[in-house]
C-alpha cells in the first residue's frame, strides 16, 4: 500500500515562529504537490515539484523536494494567522494512475 | 473559481437511501477523480477516470459507483448509504497524468 505520512499532525503556534511540515512516503513520487485547504473548501494548489532536490519558495513558504523523490517539506517563515489551515500534500506514485493525498497537517497560528 | 462545477452543494438524505453526486470538470480536462472527506480527515481517493474510462480506482466501497459521460461530466452514486458516509464529497479534474488537479466545491453529504 502506498502512503503519504505527514507530520507534524497537528501544530499550534504563534505569530512570528518559524515551522516546517513533512511529508513521507516508501515509494517514489513522479511528481508532488502541496495544497491548503480551509474548512468547508476545496483544496488549493500551492505548488508542485517534480525534480529530486528541487526547492521552491511562494513568499514565506519554501517547498523541498527530497533528492529521492521520496520525501518533501514544507518551511513558513514568520508565520501569520492567515496562514491557519490544513496542509496537505498530495502526489502520483511512479508507475500508478492514483493522485494520493497524504495524512495532512492541521496548522493554528495565533496572533 | 477552479472551473469544476459540483452540484447539488448541500444533501441531506436518510439511511438507506441512494444519492447521485454530479461533477462538470474544467473544459478540456478529460480526468476526473473523485475523493471523500470526513470530519477532520484527509482526503481519501475514491476513483478517477480519462476520456470514459476508469484509470485508477482506490477504497470505493461497493455501494459506491462512478462514471464519466461522453461529454466527460462525471456522477458519483452512492447507495444503501449509512451515517459513516456522511462527508464532503470532492471532485478534481486535470488534462492528464501528472498535470494539475483543480477541485471543485465539494458536495456535503449528511446521512441522517
């Protein structure tokens, strides 16, 4: 069975900190991608990695992807209230069809 | 606006019965998939289709059936339902493998 673990699951912190959310799998991704979804919406496409090491940054978030494909994180900078959601990752296994979210991270920022 | 279009938004239906949820993908997409959403869960993979045909199919019960229609909308029926399958009910469309997916609304599904 092929599974997107995601840690933290759930995080709670404050305005300004720093944190940064995984995603794990044992197979090799073609291709990932990270979403925010707030409650009661549709997730929304952050961004999307393909190549093995590649970083990307949108404003205050960095994307990695891990040199293996394997694996991917996501890093926000000072951390704002608006930035409170569920954060998921989400990509197509090597050899598969199957477009598979992972467990997601449940972020709070207060103010 | 993500150019997916699912309807009806909002069900309320009693245990039992049978539901039918509808999906219009952006144009020119020919995947469609469709995902279940509990109450503070991820998204679970239900099916997918391309251009008709069934691609890609995860944990659908057997209550659960899907089809894409030649003009490549797409219908989730759901069956027999019961008070665990109340969730939020996903559609996604993208031109193909490895493209975007964009969801749609999502379509809340209270069995009562």
């Amino acid at each position: 069975t092929q599974l997107l673990e995601q840690s933290p699951q759930f995080l709670s912190i404050q305005e300004g900190e720093n944190l940064t959310v995984y995603c794990n799998s044992s197979s090799v991704f073609s291709s990932l991608q990270w979403y925010r979804q707030e409650p009661g919406e549709g997730p929304v496409l952050l961004v999307t990695v393909v190549t093995g090491g590649e970083v990307k940054k949108l404003k205050r978030l960095t994307f990695q992807f891990g040199d293996a494909r394997k694996d991917s994180s996501l890093h926000i900078t000072a951390a704002q209230p608006g930035d409170t959601g569920l954060y998921l990752c989400a990509g197509i296994f090597s050899g598969t069809y199957k477009y598979i979210f992972g467990t997601g991270t449940r972020l709070k920022v207060l103010a | 606006d993500s150019g997916v279009t699912q309807t009806p938004k909002h069900l309320i239906t009693a245990t039992g019965q049978r539901v039918t949820l509808r999906c219009s993908p952006r144009s020119g997409d020919l995947s469609v998939y469709w995902y279940q959403q509990s109450l503070d869960q991820g998204l679970q993979f239900l099916i997918q289709y391309y251009n008709g045909e069934e691609r890609a199919k995860g944990n659908i019960l057997e209550r659960f059936s899907a089809q894409q229609f030649p003009d490549l909308h797409s219908e989730l029926n759901l069956s027999s339902l019961e008070l665990g399958d109340s969730a939020l009910y996903f559609c996604a469309s993208s031109s193909g493998a490895g493209n975007t997916i964009y969801f749609g609304e999502g379509s809340w599904l209270t069995v009562v």
